[in-house]
C-alpha cells in the first residue's frame, strides 16, 4: 500500500489532542490496506492503529466506526474504535476522516492451520448471528449487481465476456430462500488476526460490511482461506464448516449453492481487482492480478459438490 498521507511527529500530536492517549513512544507506517493510510502508534501502555481514510466521507467513516461499536456490544470480537475526549468515533485531519483503534495483538498468518480455520468458522457464524443496522447497503460494493459496470470500461474485451457466462452459472443457484445476515464480504487471510498459540482468529477490517446472502461470506473465506492458486484445500473446508456448524447451522439451500458461491466470491474478486487496477484505480503492474482469481473461479466450478461439503 502506498501511504497516501505522510504524517510527522507534530501532526500525530496534533491529532492526538483529541484522545485521552499517553504520550507518543513511536510510530510507522502499517503497510496491506487499499484504500487508507494506517500508522501503529505505540505508548507506554498500548498500542493503537491510526486510520485515515482516503476514500470515505466522514458519514461512511461514522458507519464504520459505528459498526465497529455495534459488534463490540454484541460481544463480537474484533477492533475496539478509541472515543475523542468528547465522545466522537471520527475526527478530521485536512479535511480527511480519521479514526483510531486499539491495536489488535497476534499475528497475520498466509496457510492457517485447521485448528485456527475452525474458531475462524465459528466467529464468522457468530457474526451472522448479530442483527445488520438499517445503514448497511443490502448489496456488496463488488456483486453481481455490479458486474455491468465493466461494460462502460471494456465491452467488448475477454473478460466482461468471461464475467457474464459466469454469472449466469451464478444466478442459477440464487434463490429468495437463502438467508441473509451482517456479513464481512472480504475475509482474505489479511483479514484474520492469529493469537499466538492458533486457538483465537479475529476478523478486522469491516469496510466493505453489508446485509447479503451469509453462503456468499462463507465462499468468500474460502476462497480467501481455504484456496492456493488453483487448488482447494477440502480438509480446510471442512474445518471452517465445522467451526461454522458448532455456532449456527447451515441451511440444506446454503449447502446446496456453497460451491456456486464460491465461484461467486472467486469471481467477484477477480471483477473487482480489473476494474480497480485497470481502470479505477491505475496500476500498471497489477493489471493482471485479477487472473488468479478468475482462474480460481474456473477451477471451483469443474469440482465436484462434495468438496464443499462435512
């Protein structure tokens, strides 16, 4: 991630002046989000992840940050946003929101062992569990009520071809009886902080929350979790399903569509990284990058239905 926004020592206290924060010991640059500048402020006492967002109004900003208290009272563990001493969740710095949390202690872990993917599973199930606030969209930002809009960027290319037989596959297994929930939409293994010995997984960064088809939050932890290349790992599956299950059951209609809502998750990647680092978003060297995962989604559709299976 670049970082948009360059910070020194007197702008952070600056900033800080608003919080009940001891003093400053040190800070850098937290690099892997996409779309805000992330600094790890360390004190005596804590740790704390300052976020600007770049993108965000302040109201989305608020959102987020109202969300993220709304998961805590429902004793979902994820990151804690710190209070200004007037009570406020976001402050402003240059006309940008900014927002600050307790910083979340573990580890970012690429292969997660079963153990860790069956408490992923089970605090994914208590997530869906968690009534959505009437603020959330009832659509993910990257869906497949989105697709179209390759068709202004690029028409005629491979690719918005590739992405509408796709998604006619896709709509064949979406149904009005598959429920929906507060879901995350995007629990890739970066999403996922590991406490030191496996037995805790907590999911951060709740950008892109919606009230969606929960079975789409689940193909999309698998293929962020349980997938290398074009590879799936069922005996991963099979523990972040038990871990799900051991917390609320899966309907027979969500088991039935797992598999197509996993080329769904796989597929709504690969939408996303194309428009964003073709078109949106420019960045020469990424312009590929949406490949893995539309060859991802390919590979998942030739699998038999027993893979995504207990």
């Amino acid at each position: 991630m670049a970082t948009y926004t360059v910070l020194n020592t007197i702008d952070l206290q600056t900033i800080l002046l608003e919080y009940d924060i001891q003093e400053i010991q040190s800070f850098r640059v937290l690099h892997g989000g996409s779309e805000n500048t992330n600094y790890l402020v360390s004190t005596m006492l804590k740790k704390y992840v300052l976020t600007i967002c770049e993108q965000k109004t302040p109201k989305k900003t608020e959102e987020l940050a109202f969300l993220l208290e709304h998961l805590e009272q429902n004793n979902f563990t994820t990151s804690k946003v710190v209070k200004t001493k007037k009570g406020s969740l976001v402050t402003i710095w240059k006309t940008k929101p900014v927002m600050i949390k307790e910083y979340l202690e573990g580890d970012i872990v690429t292969d997660l062992s079963k153990k860790t993917l069956n408490c992923l599973g089970k605090e994914l199930a208590k997530l869906h569990q968690i009534k959505a606030p009437d603020y959330l969209s009832d659509t993910v930002d990257y869906g497949i009520e989105k697709f179209d809009r390759v068709k202004k960027y690029a028409p005629d290319s491979s690719f918005y071809f590739w992405l509408k037989t796709t998604q006619k596959y896709i709509e064949e297994h979406i149904s009005t009886e598959l429920p929906k929930a507060l879901i995350h939409s995007d629990i890739f293994y970066n999403n996922v902080i590991v406490s030191k010995e496996g037995k805790q997984a907590t999911i951060m960064d709740f950008e892109e929350a919606c009230y969606y088809y929960r079975v789409f939050d689940i193909g999309m932890v698998i293929i962020g979790t349980c997938c290398m290349e074009t590879s799936v790992n069922r005996e991963k599956i099979q523990q972040l399903l038990q871990g799900y299950e051991a917390e609320n059951k899966l309907m027979t209609v969500e088991k039935k569509v797992l598999k197509a809502f996993t080329v769904y998750a796989a597929t709504a990647t690969a939408f996303w990284r194309y428009q964003n680092f073709n078109f949106i978003h420019v960045v020469p060297h990424m312009k590929n990058h949406y490949l893995a995962m539309r060859n991802l989604a390919d590979a998942v559709q030739k699998l038999p239905d027993t893979d995504f299976s207990l």
